[in-house]
C-alpha cells in the first residue's frame, strides 16, 4: 500500500507553485498548483491511494511521486 513519506517538505511560492523536497532521497519538484492540491487529496486518503493512483487523472503524478520517493511503498 503506497503512503507519504515522513521526509517530505513542501514550500509554497509566491507564484502558487510548491517546492517539494524529500530529505531522505535528496529528490526535488516544482509542483504546479493542481499538482500540489491532487497530492493533498490523495494522502488525507490513504486507504485509496493504491485504487486512485490507476485513475488516469492521477496516473502520472502517482508514478512521478514513486519516482522521487514522496510516495513509498
């Protein structure tokens, strides 16, 4: 079951677009608005993580998250 990982940080820029930064994994993004709103909806549900992430609305941030360890198994 994928879940946040307990080493993300995020910083909100004047712009509207989130810094995020995994301190475990060095890993860096540059979060577009949407982006950062679709990753807050999906961890305050992490029952449905898993089921969400196959949704094609969130397919690609789900497999980019996993790429930079924001989301762990």
């Amino acid at each position: 079951m994928l879940k946040k990982s307990k080493f993300n940080h995020f910083l909100p820029r004047p712009d509207g677009k989130v810094i995020a930064y995994n301190s475990w994994t060095g890993g860096l993004a540059l979060m577009e608005p949407d982006k950062y709103q679709d990753y807050c909806y999906l961890v305050s549900h992490p029952e449905e993580i898993d089921s969400l992430s196959q949704k094609e609305k969130y397919r690609d941030l789900v497999s980019k998250l996993k790429m930079g360890r924001f989301l762990i198994d």
